[in-house]
C-alpha cells in the first residue's frame, strides 16, 4: 500500500518558512506584491485565483487581482503589463491563462519582465531553467519536484513523463534531468505506453485524460505523482487509477490535494524570491 502525499500538508510546511522570508522583508520596508490579471468568468481561473490570493495573505504577501471583462482588447492588456513593469512596487506579474480567443497567449507571456514573470513562462526564464541557471522556475514542475524529494533521492532514478504540455510536461522533465536523473518523455505518438511506464521509477502523468494509467503500467515501488485534474460524475479525479495504483506504488499523489496546493505554493516563493533580490 502507498504513502499518500499529502499535497496540503507540504504545502503548509514550506509556507512556514515562507512566512518568515516574508517577516524578514518586511522588517527591512519590503512588503512582496503580486499583481494578478484575471479575464472573463472561466469558473476554474476564479476558483485558482481565490486560492492564491488565500495563500498570498496567509504568508503575508501584498496581492492585488485586476479583474477585466473578455471583451478587454488585447493593447489594453499589454499597456497594463507595462505599467506593472515599471512599477517598483510590484514584485510578481501573473496573468491568468487561458485568455480571451482574441487575446494572444505568447505575446502577453514575452510582454512580462522576465524578472517580474512569476508564473516563469518567460522565454528567458525557460531558458535559464534549461541551462540550469538560477531564474524563476515554472510553478507546478518546482512543486511536483518538491515532492518527489520529500519521498526519495532524484539523482540516478529513472523518470518518466506522460505528457509533453508547455507548462507541465516539458518543463518538468528538464527540472528531474537538472538534478541528475534519467528522463523518457512519453505522449500520444508513443508506441507501447505501458512499456514505458513500467520503466519508472518515479512516474509524472500530466495529460488529462481520467484513468489512462492503470496499475498493469506501473512498476512495484514506484512513486507515482498524478498532475491531471478531470470532473467525472461529479467529482474530481486525476490521470491514474488511484485506487488501484495505490496498492503498487510506493507512495502516491490524490487528486485533489496532490499537486495543487504546490503550484500555488510555488508561486508565492516566486513572489517571495524576487522581492528578496531587491
């Protein structure tokens, strides 16, 4: 039977010491401020937005959410970015995805100051990470990494990544090569899906599809980390078959309360690290 990670309990314990960054700044007249951007009424941006700003008051970050209908044009947004980057003050840029059909994607991401992009979507910062330069790291990755180390040493295991998203997939796997371990990447063109699963030792699945992996595709031990959020009649599952992984594995993210409160948590330290640079 697997351990199962407490996503909410990690989460909480490495907000402790973000508080006290936080107190620490702020004894010396830094107060972090993030500024997020929120477009239109997508029900899952408001809900993740609610969340951050919980987060962002818990540790003691100053955040502010700028709330805009879909019909925003896309110079109006970019104006906005502007500004927030010549603003001092304003430690972290977030712009929430996805955005308005008319709106594109990439040029709001290049239009955030590399050293204000706290989501770390920037370019640059993918750059920097690929190099394994110091920079701001991509949220959910940093937070899926912080917690395969809570379970077991990284450096010689063996990882594979199911999925190949810019956000998730890509990123996640450079983070796991970053700190010496073996990676295979896997995604829709892959042959035999499960003959690559059963090759890990530790096992991202970040695709969102509901139950594509099954316990046949899991090797005994492995440590099994779910990314994937899907509503199934009524509640929320991930891309594993929990209930029968967990009785192969190791240890185990649920869904919820895996990966999630990781992502947000990541953010903060973002915010955090770059109000520590000034």
């Amino acid at each position: 039977m697997a351990v199962v990670i407490d996503g909410k309990q990690v989460a909480a314990s490495y907000r402790e010491t973000l508080k006290e960054r936080v107190t620490a700044l702020r004894a010396r007249n830094i107060v972090p401020k993030l500024k997020v951007v929120l477009i239109g009424d997508d029900p899952a941006s408001h809900s993740y937005v609610r969340g951050k700003e919980r987060a962002a008051q818990e540790i003691g970050i100053d955040s502010q959410v700028l709330r805009f209908d879909e019909t925003i044009s896309e110079k109006e947004l970019l104006d906005l970015i502007d500004l927030m980057n010549e603003d001092e003050e304003v430690h972290g840029i977030l712009v929430q995805l996805p955005l308005p059909k008319h709106i594109d994607e990439s040029r709001v991401i290049m239009r955030i100051s590399p050293e204000k992009d706290v989501d770390g979507f920037h370019p640059e910062n993918v750059g920097k990470m690929m190099l394994g330069l110091d920079t701001l790291l991509p949220c959910t990755p940093h937070g899926i990494l912080h917690l395969a180390k809570t379970q077991t040493e990284i450096a010689g295991k063996h990882v594979v990544v199911v999925g190949r998203s810019q956000i998730v997939g890509k990123p996640v796997g450079m983070l796991f090569l970053n700190e010496s371990a073996t990676v295979t990447y896997c995604h829709s063109k892959t042959k035999d899906l499960g003959e690559m699963t059963r090759q890990a030792d530790i096992l991202i699945v970040a695709v969102g599809r509901a139950g594509l992996v099954t316990a046949d595709m899991v090797k005994p031990g492995a440590l099994v980390i779910d990314v994937g959020v899907n509503r199934v009649e009524g509640r929320l599952v991930g891309d594993v078959d929990y209930e029968a992984v967990k009785e192969k594995a190791s240890a185990i993210t649920p869904v919820p309360g895996g990966v999630g409160p990781m992502t947000i948590t990541m953010l903060m330290h973002n915010t955090v690290e770059v109000a520590s640079r000034g």
